[in-house]
C-alpha cells in the first residue's frame, strides 16, 4: 500500500528518505484534520444508533503481510493517517487519541498533537513500544486512560 502511495505522488517507492526519522513520510496534518473532524461529527451525530453507544473506538492493524487483504484498520490507517500504519494501535475517545506503536511512527505522529489540540480540543497520546518488547505496560496505560473516561 505504501509503495502504491508513493507510486501516486510520483516515486517509485524505493528512494531514500529525504531527512527526518520518519523515512521521508509525512502526514498531511491539513487532510488528517478535515478527516478527523468528519470522523468525530459522525461518531457524535451517529453514537446511539450507528456506534452502539460506544465511549471509545479502537482500531488495531497487524504486521504487514504479502497476504492480498482488505483491513477496516488499515483502510482507517490510510484514509486518516495517508499511510498505513502495521502493528499500531489506535484509540479514539471523546477528547483524546492515543496511539501504540513503534518509535519511528512515534516520530511521524508527533506532528499531530498541536493541530488535533487546536481544531477538536483533543489530546494526542503517544505510547511508544520499545523493539523487543511485548507493548504489555503501554497496553495497560491504555486500559487506564479508558477506565478513567468512562
């Protein structure tokens, strides 16, 4: 997906990153809050008979895979983030967002912080899952961050 990405914009996926910890990519911050505003209008218009009522919305995308394989997660990657997003975690609540995931994505969803806090009065929270480790602490803190809104 990402090779298809970069493929549109005119690469041919296999460049070398240009600066920057995040590889070369960057999030469209303009595009990531037209589309989370849309995202939160439609939970909050929509919440007792399109969301079950729900307080809080998760999205998990798995390793990437050669698998052929059509993902709501990913999909949801795609359409918020621009790119897809494997092995992360996402956690909508009414005023936060928190992600789990590596430190190099860590590193590109940085720049989401200030315009998620200035559009939607959201925080973003970024739990960073160190190599090698299972992501079980982080998980938790997640846990707790929902306990608390709820």
């Amino acid at each position: 997906v990402l090779r298809s990405v970069k493929m549109a914009e005119g690469t041919n996926g296999n460049s070398k990153p240009s600066k920057g910890s995040g590889g070369g990519y960057e999030i469209n911050v303009e595009s990531f809050t037209k589309r989370l505003k849309i995202l939160y209008g439609h939970w909050k218009e929509h919440r007792q008979n399109f969301w079950g009522a729900c307080e809080a919305i998760t999205a998990s995308a798995p390793p990437p895979s050669e698998d052929l394989r059509y993902l709501k997660s990913s999909a949801l990657n795609i359409w918020l983030l621009g790119y897809e997003f494997p092995e992360t975690i996402m956690l909508f609540m009414a005023s936060q967002i928190h992600f789990l995931c590596s430190q190099k994505k860590a590193s590109l969803l940085e720049v989401l912080k200030k315009p998620a806090k200035s559009s939607l009065g959201i925080d973003v929270v970024l739990h960073v899952k160190p190599r090698n480790d299972s992501g079980s602490a982080q998980m938790e803190s997640m846990c707790e961050a929902i306990r608390a809104h709820c």
